[in-house]
C-alpha cells in the first residue's frame, strides 16, 4: 500500500521506485522490522536456502522454536505459518481460518507474529491456548474436539499430515491426554493408541481390563461410589447406557487393592517356589496346607488364586532348613520321593497336605533330596512313614499305617488275588474309595495279627518242598482244620490257611507219601469212572457187559485212552467207539 495514496502498489506504474501517485518509494522512511518477524524470515530463507539467512541479524536458537520446524521444506513451512499464524487470535484459536490476501503486507505480518507466538518455547504458549479453549465447567459427555476446535481440529488431521507435521501431532496429543476433560471413544480416528490407554475417562470395559476383575464387580463399584464415574444413556437405535470411570480414581482403587494383594504371591510365583504344578498347588490349599483367596473375593483379578506368601515361604523353609545332600535315586523302596509318593497313594490333596503339616511342625523330617524332581517333590522320606498319612475313607488310620495289596500279599507268603479274596471275605479291611492309579490299602496293624495266627499252606509246602495243592488236599482228607478263601479271578479256585497253633502240632506228609496218596486217589477215580461207563452201556445195551481184567485197566500208569484201548480190543461187541 501506498502510504501516500493508500492505494494498493499496482503492478504496472512509471518505474519500480514509483507510483501511480508519483511518490518516489526511495525518499520514503523505512521502519525497523521487530525481532519476531525476522525470526519468520530467518527461517524461510533457510528452508529456501537463501544466502540472506545469515543476514537476519538475530539467532533463530534464542526463541526455542521445536527443532523438526527448520527442517521443514519451504512448501510445507509456508503452509503451516500460513495456517498456525491466521488461526491465532490471542488467547484463543479462531473458528475460522483469518482470510489472507497475497497483497495484504499488513495481514502478512499479523500472521507471523501470531505464528512465532504460538512457537515460542514449545510447546507451552501452544498448550496454554487449547487449555483456554476448554469451557471448566462443561459436562464431560458434551465436550467434542469438533465443536471446541473446528477448523484447527479438521485443518490438522486432514491438511498437516503427521509425517511431516509429527511434532503438532504430539503437542496435540499430550494436551488431550493431560488437559482433555471429555470423553475419548474407543473408535475415534484420528489418535494414537497411546492417546486412549491414558485419557482421563475409560470406558467400563477397559476398567475392567486395567484392573483384571469382571464387569460386573466394575459397576457395582461405580455405583457404590468407589470409583468416580459417569452413567450416560445413549439413544442409537436402542436405548443403552455407558459407564465411564474417571482413570485416576480406578488407578488410586488399584493401588489401594495392590496394597492388600502385597501379602499374597501369585499362582506362578508359588508354583516356582514349591515346585507344585497348578492342580496340586490348589487342591493342597483348598485341604487347608496353604491360605488363599480366589480373585473375585477381594476383588483381585478374577479367575486367578492368589497364597498366602507367609504360609508358602514358611513350607519352603521347612523343607531347605535340613540342608540334606543330594542322593541317587531311581524308583522306591525304603526311602520315597514326595513326588512317587503323591502318584502312589498320597494324592494331591489331603494327604499330601498331611505330609506338608507334619513337615511344618517338625513331626516328619526327609532324609535325603534327589534332583530329579522340582522343589519339595524331590525330597525323600522313609516309605513306612509316608503311608501313614494317605486318608481312606471308610477306615480308621492307624498308628502303624498301611500296607497295599501287594506289600500285604509279600507279609503273608501268597499272591494279591489271595488278599483280594480276604478282603472279600471280610477277614482284612480294605478303604473303600478308589481312585484309578491308587493302591487299595489295608492297616499294617489286621495283616500282622493275621500273619500272627494263621500261615498259608502254600507257604508251608514251599518251605518243605512239597506240592501245595497235594499239600492242601492231603490236610481237608485229613481233617485238619482249614480256612477256605475262593479266590476271586475266575478259574484260581482256592486258598487255604491254617492256624499256626494247629501248624505246629501236626505232623506234616513226605513227598513219597503225598505220591502214594494221589496215586490212590488216581486209582480210586478211575475205579468210578469205569463203573459208571459200565453201567450206562449195559442200560444202553439192554445186556451185560463181558468182564475184563481190572488190574490192567486200572493200574497206575494207564490212561483213560489206554483203556478204552483195551476194552475195544477185548470186547467187540460192546459196540465201543
């Protein structure tokens, strides 16, 4: 503009020193430009890499502009002056972006003295200005960035890309996430992920993953006043209500439920400590060994178990206090690892609970550790004492424990379908319930009075090297006394057992006359056999049959076959097959 005609310079006129009016522009006073507009300048000539950079005369550093603004290409730099300097209008930003004419030198320096005002020191003046911006008393559910921002909020998600501009991007960002008052919806666009996980307000169903408890417990906490929230009913179709919670006062109710967790240790960090898998570990707590408290109960994360680290540690001492040195070990015996002890019989539950008590209170201590299993799985203890406290139901426990079928079956000198027909019987008690992979126990306490009053007469013939069949036999035809035990598999028949105060009065057969008896018994059959062949064919015959040396027949030494032999050749007209 001409400051003598007030007419905008044109472009065709006398000279380029002149104007349409006549003033000569050099006799005109010319004014010194303020610092803020050279640092503009200093900047655009930089990026148009000019050699009047250097000649600004002042030191762009001193203004803090942010350093991704002077490495801007000249395009970019000038559409983001152009856009930061004509939204600005003091302490707020214009709805509109100010129009701006290429003629205008007044609007011109407005705009960049309103730009190096908002990028001075960034990006505080910036913050300050979006912060004005927010009405303090506005309901949180009517804030919207459109309505508040408008042109700014549209002008910077679609015209200044984040690739170019990341630096307004994120000094937008850190005010939404410190300063923002309103609600963050979970679909919005344009933000980072970064920008939801720490908005001000959450959702009820990201509360509820924040803290790890269920919905339900969520809302019944906004509800109580526990959390500060907002309930908003949405009218979209159907009528539906949100629960907004604001994030500082969930994380002060996490912090505070934090601090009660701190004496209980997570389900995986008892596991390591004891060397328990997840089952055992729980059902060991659940038999009383360990306290414990299910998620939901203390509105701990749900669907998770949280000990007592008192109790768990308190275990883990009992067990390392012995110092015991590391054995070979290879499968049981005498000594036991807790860890066969639990497949065997002990289960994991109450009695290895048991185990762990007696353990505890110094009643029970190991006697070696192996390596092979984890924690206090590998720790060995005699096997007469761990049996003691396997828990069957239906029997009483006994001081001197138990002993399985197989242990029983050794005791008494016979096979365990012997001490299944026993139990049977009813002359042993055997627990109850049964669980597959679990050995049937009887108390040690019945197979020692048993093994004290009677012997087995297959222990007998073994001891005498005698037949024990023949043996057994030989004492029912004899009529000694003797306890008939079926046995259960099909086809075993029977065992016998006789009292040992009877035992020890009798005197028991040789060999040689347990021979001649079964050969008198042989003897005897075959007599019967044929009488009674006999009769049936002459009842078939209606005739007598002719008679035939018996001695022959029916001596030791010939068969059945022998004899049907014989008598077809000596009597063919009995018609025998």
């Amino acid at each position: 503009m001409c400051p003598a005609c007030k007419r905008n310079i044109a472009w065709e006129r006398p000279a380029v020193y002149k104007c349409r009016c006549g003033l000569d522009f050099r006799q005109v006073s010319s004014e010194p430009a303020d610092p803020d507009l050279v640092a503009v300048n200093a900047i655009v000539f930089r990026a148009a890499k000019s050699t009047l950079a250097g000649t600004a005369g002042v030191d762009v550093a001193d203004f803090n502009f942010v350093p991704e603004l002077l490495q801007l290409r000249l395009g970019a730099l000038l559409r983001f002056i152009l856009f930061i300097g004509s939204i600005n209008e003091g302490s707020i930003l214009r709805r509109k972006q100010q129009p701006f004419r290429a003629t205008d030198l007044a609007g011109a320096m407005a705009i960049c003295r309103g730009a190096v005002a908002l990028l001075r020191d960034w990006p505080r003046p910036f913050r300050e200005v979006l912060r004005r911006m927010i009405p303090q008393s506005a309901n949180p559910a009517t804030l919207n960035f459109s309505d508040i921002f408008r042109n700014f909020y549209r002008h910077l998600f679609r015209v200044l890309p984040r690739q170019e501009f990341g630096f307004l991007h994120d000094a937008f960002e850190e005010f939404v996430i410190e300063d923002w008052k309103g609600f963050i919806r979970g679909q919005h666009r344009y933000f980072s992920a970064a920008v939801r996980r720490n908005s001000q307000w959450v959702t009820a169903n990201e509360a509820e993953k924040i803290a790890r408890i269920t919905g339900t417990r969520i809302w019944d906490l906004a509800r109580n006043g526990r959390l500060d929230a907002i309930f908003l009913d949405v009218k979209s179709g159907w009528s539906r209500t949100e629960c907004w919670i604001r994030r500082e006062s969930l994380n002060r109710w996490i912090a505070s439920r934090d601090a009660d967790l701190a004496p209980y240790m997570a389900r995986s960090e008892a596991e390591a400590a004891l060397g328990l898998k997840n089952f055992t570990l729980t059902t060991v707590a659940a038999a009383g060994a360990i306290r414990y408290v299910k998620g939901p109960e203390r509105n701990f994360p749900a669907r998770c178990f949280f000990f007592l680290r008192e109790d768990v540690m308190k275990i883990r001492e009992a067990f390392e206090k012995h110092s015991l040195p590391v054995t070979e070990y290879s499968k049981p015996g005498e000594f036991i690892a807790l860890r066969h002890a639990m497949k065997n019989y002990l289960g994991r539950d109450s009695g290895l609970a048991a185990v762990i008590r007696v353990v505890v209170d110094g009643s029970l201590v190991p006697t070696g550790r192996t390596n092979r299993f984890r924690g206090i799985t590998g720790y060995l203890f005699r096997s007469d004492e761990l049996r003691r406290y396997r828990p069957i139901p239906g029997v009483t426990a006994a001081r001197d424990g138990f002993l399985s079928f197989k242990e029983a079956a050794a005791l008494l000198g016979v096979r365990t379908n012997v001490i299944r027909g026993l139990t049977e019987q009813g002359l042993l008690t055997a627990s109850k319930g049964f669980r597959n992979g679990f050995a049937r126990l009887i108390p040690a306490k019945e197979v020692q009075q048993f093994a004290e009053n009677y012997v087995a007469t297959s222990s007998l013939a073994k001891r005498f090297d005698l037949n024990g069949g023949a043996l057994a036999r030989y004492l029912r035809e004899s009529g000694t006394p003797l306890i008939a035990i079926p046995i259960p598999d099909a086809g075993k028949g029977q065992a016998s057992f006789l009292q040992k105060d009877v035992a020890a009065r009798i005197q028991l057969p040789s060999r040689e006359k347990l021979r001649e008896a079964a050969q008198r018994r042989i003897v005897a059959a075959r007599k019967k056999q044929w009488a009674e062949y006999r009769q049936a064919r002459e009842a078939a015959l209606g005739k007598p049959m002719r008679r035939v040396r018996t001695n022959l027949l029916l001596a030791p030494g010939n068969g059945y076959k022998n004899c049907r032999k014989f008598v077809f050749r000596m009597v063919p007209m009995a018609g025998l097959p």
